[in-house]
C-alpha cells in the first residue's frame, strides 16, 4: 500500500491537505495521519475528516499547531505517515509527496510549506522567528515601460488590506507610493510601477504598506529566490537605464542611471578585442588539455630518488596541511626530492622562498607527477591526471565537513556539471587515494559515506593545525608584527564561505560584506581592527580603501593559520574555519544572515546548525554587533560548556604532531619498498 500528498488547500485559518492511497486491502475506518517532527521527535495524531473515495481522503489542520516554544528550534520538519488501525494488524506507512507547494506566510514572523525530501517523502517544513520586517513577494520584472511585482495578499487566509508599495531612496529619506488595486490570480497581487516614475540616478529599496488585523505594517520586500529568468535590466529612452539587484539581505533594489552614449559605446568597442583574446585563450587551453591527456596516457618509469609531490588548492596555494608536512619533511628528511605543483603565478614566490616547483599543465609537470612515488594533497586532481601503480596518494583535505560534500550534495548548482557528473566524478578521484586524512571521528564517518571512500583513514588531526598547539604568545607578537596589524588593538577576523549559487562564471564566484563597515568601525574602531578572509573562489576583490586603518584583507595570505593566531574573535558562517579555530579556545560567532535560503538551497549541513555550533548566532547586523561586544568581555573559552562539548568531539585528537604522523606513514611505505 502507498500513500501520496497529493493537494494542499488554505481554507481561512487551516489547510486541507488530500491523499491518494494505491492499493487499498483494508478498511480506513481507524486509520489516521501521523506527523512526526524530525528533531524533537513531538508527534501529532490527525484523524481522517472525509474519505472522498476509497482512494481519496482528506484531513484538515491548523498549521498553529505544528510549532511551539522552544529555544533551540526554529525551524520544525515534520515527517508525514498513513496508519491503518484495524483488528487485525497495523500499517505505518511513510506518505510520499509529489506536490510542491509555494511558501505561505503563517504569520507575520513564521511561514510554512509542503514539499518533498530527495527521496520524494512529504514534509511539512515551519520556520519561525524570521525577521518581521520582510514580505516574501514572488517574482519581479521590469518590462520597457514599468517595474512589475507580484506576490500574495493573503496571511494565513487572513485578507491584506490597502496594500501599497513604497519605493524608498538610498540616499535620502524621499518616498515613491504606489497603490496595489490588481488581483494576479485569487490571494496574489500584482502592481506595475511606470518607470518614468522611478527617480533620475537613484538607488531605491523596495518597501510594502498594508492594514493586518488592524494594525498598519511596513516591511521590506525580500526574494528568497534567485532573480534567474526574471528581466532585471531595460533601457529607456534618453539613454536611461533602470536595473534590479538583489542584495545580501535578499532586499531588492531599483537602480536607475545614465546609460553609456554613442561615444562611450564606440570606446568600449575595443573592449571586444579583450574577447577575442579570451576566446583564443580558451581555444589554446583546449589544445592544451588534449595534449596533456597525451602526455598522461605515455608509460613512465619512476625517478631513481624518492620523489613527492605537494599540491595545495590546486596550485593556487604553497600553504595548508601539505606545506605543514613539507616543511618538516624539509627538516629531518632533506635528502628527499620534493617538488611544488604550483601555478605560473607563484613562480616568484617558490624562487623567492627557495622551493623547487614545477609549473601545472606542462610538460615537464606530467612526466614530474607520472615519475614521482608520492602525491600530497588537499584537494582534488583533475580527473584527466592518470595515476601510475607505483604512486601513493594522500590526501589532506583541507576542513572538518559542515557543509555536505560529494555524494551528500543531492542537488549540485555548481557551473560547468551536474549532479549525476559530480557525484561520479567525486567517487572515481577519492577512490585513487591511497590515504586520507581525517581530524576526527565524525569527520572520518563523512568521508567514507560522501566520498565513497574504501581505502586507509589516517585518523590523526590535520597537520596544518600543529601550528595552533605550538605557537608561543611571543610567536603571535612577532605575526602581527609581520603581517602590520597594531599589538595594542583586538583583531576580529571575518572568514565566510562562499555561495554555490553565487557564481559569476565557471570558476568565478561573486560576494559582498553581509554588515555596514562604518557602523563597524563606529562600534569597535578605536579598540579593535577587522581582518577579511574571503574564500580563494571568490572573483571580485572588496574595495576598503575608505578604511585603511581599520579593515585588512588577508584573502590572500597562504597561511590561513597565521591569522587565527593573531585573532582575538572570529566571525563566520558556514565555512568549516570554526573546527580548526576552535582549537584556540577563543570566542566564536555565526551570523548566517541567509541560513534558511542556504540550507534549504544550496548544500545543507551535517551538524544541527541550531544545536550543535560552539558559539553564540547573530541573524541581524545588531545583533552581530552585540554579540562581538560581548564576546570581548569573554576572550577565553575554556570554562564555557557548549563550547568544550564542541572542542572535545572536534579537536582533543590532534596532538601536536600530526605532521609527523604523516611524514612516519610516507617513510614507512619508502622502507617497506612501496
């Protein structure tokens, strides 16, 4: 027997929802709908209202009640099953779901919606304590002569009235009212601004008026969808141009300004020679990497001395776990050959610092991988770079996983692939390493479901964080020094992640600060400085000129461990840094200004990010600034439960000397002739 959601239905202040049963062999007399909450593990038992047929039945409940009071929880995931009840036996059966609603305001703070997992399992999804001052609207457009908006009037069955929407300057305190007279369909508005209205070389923030109950309400329209398949720029007569962003915040903003002329358009013509070159450019990286799938095809011998080969982030990097291992390599075993795999950008570096390399996608670089007996890594090879029999790969990875990896991902948005590609790409590469590093238990139980992995865990801690155990306070002095950040100031270090559905182009991911740097300095700057660590796809630099003496980009500094040291506060979102910070014992803060966006539509987590982090969460640019406040009056961690909780299940295997673990593994292999 199965059990399909298959219609939600909002009846004033309840929602009918209707089934579809297949393959009925009992009476639904005592039969009723179970809902299951995922982490609380609350239960509610719904009876059937009407059975339509012997095939459809239909419940009706009030969405009130399928939330409660609870501190750690904001959002509440209901699992849904059919139970048949009768003399005889006992059915639970799980109610699958093939109809995905929309999102429904439930109240001004709360919203609600069915959908369905992966699996294709109905869930009823609640979140509470969102921002009172956002109204989720549906899509916006801009045609040739108006801005168009459409989203629903309704709350909860419960009619909006006078609605209107408000367009509010950037700059100044100026207002544009327009009023919302058009149904789009029954519960949906839509409205149509003229663009002749919209202000010459403005920035404007779109803002709802409406009556509730009443009571009148402002909010800011937000889209918690992308803007993809929405017309977001149009050009008007005279040269003008209006154009929609959306911002961090999910706010949605109408830019107007002047437009390039003829003249301007004519000059930038040259820009298309840029183009041109581009395409050349991929044109001979084609060839490029046709030749080198040649070259690796070739049988080699390996090199009569035992040769390894470092790797970090693809080239990009001389830093992280491998350059750990290399540098103590580089003391008790010099007589080995160790070479970089680096990119022709770190050229001068390597020469500078005197480390031997070779350059990626030459020649030379593939008879140096195919000839070598050792490949260290901390991320991925391209899946064209064969390895020889006689080489042993070990793998670092670079981070303890938040963030679900590899098979775990169930819906990839990276450019360039798809799902199905990615998770067979991820499983064939992870499967070519011989050895991998894990920091911990959880981390180890990860690896071998996301990646696929069968082969040998070096479960030792990462050897790029022996360096957090060992530093000396005076070590730390002589870091801010180098690095010219004042000894007299604390240092708040910001390091988020990067958006998957982010990206500007294959390769090329875009972000802005989530927070205001001059309230930033106004609260904290003559006390404390801030340090930017942004992710190494990250394109677009952030321009902080304006604020020189108080905001330093390290983005590009290789030891991301330096800056840790020199951190008296870290700040992040979803980015695996916290695991490794937290070995400092030192305060740590979350502000996920786009949790629920995130986690429902990018990659998920493996942790409860509610339960389960080591430090306090800032959902709002106040509370952040509350919370660092706080967090300095508290600099040390250690009589902090939530926190040694956290440090214990996460950090008390590393010891100090993973890096020699490490370098013992590869000499042992060296000696029993692998």
């Amino acid at each position: 027997m199965r059990a399909i959601l298959s219609g939600v239905h909002q009846k004033q202040n309840s929602q009918v929802l209707e089934f579809e049963l297949l393959d009925v062999v009992s009476s639904l007399e005592n039969s009723y709908i179970l809902f299951v909450e995922k982490n609380s593990r609350a239960s509610i038992m719904q009876p059937i209202s009407k059975i339509l047929s012997h095939n459809i039945i239909r419940i009706s409940i009030n969405a009130q009640d399928f939330h409660f009071d609870n501190s750690d929880q904001t959002e509440f995931e209901w699992q849904i099953y059919f139970v048949t009840n009768n003399n005889s036996s006992k059915e639970v059966i799980q109610v699958e779901s093939e109809y995905l609603g929309d999102r429904h305001q439930l109240e001004l703070t709360s919203y609600y919606q069915f959908n369905s997992d992966p699996v294709g399992m109905a869930n009823f999804n609640i979140r509470t304590n969102q921002s009172a001052d956002q109204f989720m609207i549906n899509s916006v457009n801009l045609t040739a002569d108006s801005l168009e908006i459409t989203g629903y009037n309704k709350i909860n069955g419960s009619n909006i009235k006078n609605q209107r929407v408000i367009l509010k300057s950037k700059a100044s305190n100026t207002k544009l009212d327009f009023p919302i007279t058009e149904k789009l369909f029954a519960g949906m508005f839509t409205v149509a601004i003229p663009l002749t209205d919209i202000p010459q070389n403005s920035a404007c923030q779109l803002y709802i008026n409406y009556e509730l109950d009443d009571k009148n309400i402002e909010q800011r329209m937000i889209s918690v969808k992308s803007l993809a398949g929405q017309v977001t720029d149009v050009a008007l007569p005279g040269q003008r141009e209006v154009m929609l962003e959306k911002q961090f915040d999910n706010t949605i903003v109408v830019r107007e300004f002047q437009g390039a002329s003829f003249g301007q358009k004519v000059m930038a013509a040259g820009g298309k020679a840029s183009n041109v070159i581009d395409v050349i450019n991929m044109i001979q990286d084609k060839l490029n990497l046709f030749r080198m799938r040649r070259l690796f095809k070739r049988g080699h011998s390996p090199f009569d001395n035992t040769t390894i080969v470092f790797e970090s982030f693809g080239g990009r990097q001389v830093s992280d776990s491998p350059y750990a291992i290399y540098q103590l390599f580089q003391k008790l075993y010099p007589g080995i050959n160790m070479i970089w795999s680096i990119d022709r950008s770190l050229k001068s570096y390597c020469k500078e610092h005197g480390i031997n390399y070779v350059v990626r996608r030459t020649s030379k670089w593939v008879r140096t991988l195919e000839k070598s007996q050792f490949w260290i890594s901390n991320a991925r090879y391209p899946s064209w770079v064969k390895k020889p029999s006689y080489v042993t790969y070990i793998q670092t990875w670079h981070g303890t996983p938040l963030k679900k990896l590899g098979l775990d991902i169930e819906n990839v948005s990276m450019p360039g692939t798809t799902t199905a590609k990615y998770h067979k790409n991820f499983v064939k590469e992870a499967n070519r390493w011989d050895a991998l590093v894990s920091p911990n238990d959880y981390s180890t139980q990860i690896f071998r479901s996301a990646f696929g992995f069968n082969n040998q865990i070096l479960k030792i801690g990462y050897p790029r964080n022996d360096e957090l155990i060992n530093t000396k306070p005076s070590e730390i002095d002589d870091l801010k020094r180098e690095l010219g950040i004042p000894l007299d100031k604390k240092v708040v270090m910001y390091a988020p992640t990067y958006r998957d559905n982010q990206f500007a182009q294959k390769g090329k991911y875009t972000f802005e600060l989530p927070f205001d740097l001059d309230d930033f300095k106004k609260s904290f700057g003559d006390d404390a400085v801030l340090i930017l660590r942004m992710h190494y796809l990250i394109s677009n630099a952030l321009d902080i000129s304006d604020y020189q003496d108080f905001v330093y980009d390290f983005s590009s500094h290789p030891n991301i461990s330096d800056l840790y040291l020199v951190s008296d506060l870290l700040i992040t979102d979803y980015s695996s840094v916290f695991f490794d910070y937290a070995y400092l014992k030192r305060p740590i803060l979350f502000y996920p200004y786009d949790y629920h966006l995130y986690k429902e539509e990018l990659r998920g987590f493996y942790l409860n990010y509610e339960k389960d982090l080591p430090g306090k969460i800032a959902n709002t640019p106040e509370q952040l600034l509350e919370e660092i406040q706080h967090a300095f009056k508290h600099p040390d961690m250690s009589a902090n439960k939530q926190f040694m909780n956290f440090y214990d299940r996460f950090c008390a295997i590393n010891d100090g000397l993973s890096s020699l673990k490490v370098v013992n593994y590869v000499m042992q292999q060296i000696e029993k002739g692998i």
